[in-house]
C-alpha cells in the first residue's frame, strides 16, 4: 500500500494559500501551528517498518487542539506499539520571526 517515496510536494505559493485558507476561518488566538524537532521525528521514522507517518488532529484535556504523529508502515497500519509525538511548540507563541512566509 505505502512505499515511503509518495510525493507530497507542494510549492510555496500553493501551500501558502492553502494554509491561509484554513486560517481565514480560525479563532484569533488560536493555535496556527504546531512546531517539532528533527529528532523526535527522525526517532519515529528510523522504528523498524516505518514508511511514513500519520498526523491525527487532537485535542488535550485542556480544550487545547493538539497534534499526535505516528509512524506507519507498509500496509497502512499506525504503528501503535512504537514512537509517538505530541508536545509540539505552539504557533502562537512560538512563531517564525517572519510572519510573512506562510501566515
């Protein structure tokens, strides 16, 4: 089913506007993104059988929308008994300094 090389590219100007889309219709205060380490992804990755990952919108005990990643592997299956993250650095107030980029 998966392989792990499906393109998912999308230039800047598309990915811009799909993302300003979205945020038309959001709350102001609320969170416009989620920011993860390099490690904490590339942990998920290396787990034996991993192909790609999964994102699922979330939502903590607080109210708060969140983000869980988890790997998966060949046949579309989340690999449950592995690495998962959460805990991403929320956007605001850890945004770029640029606001121009994507927001």
């Amino acid at each position: 089913m998966f392989t792990g090389k499906e393109d998912h590219e999308v230039s800047f100007k598309k990915g811009q506007a799909l993302v300003r889309a979205y945020q038309k219709n959001k709350v102001e205060k609320e969170v416009k993104a989620l920011y993860f380490g390099k490690e904490a992804v590339s942990r998920i990755l290396r787990q034996k059988g991993c192909v790609g990952l999964r994102i699922y919108y979330a939502k903590k005990t607080t109210g708060a929308n969140t983000l869980v990643i988890t790997g998966v592997d060949k046949k579309g299956n989340d690999i449950a008994e592995g690495l998962l993250a959460e805990f991403g650095f929320p956007c605001p107030p850890y945004c770029p300094p640029d606001k121009s980029i994507i927001m």
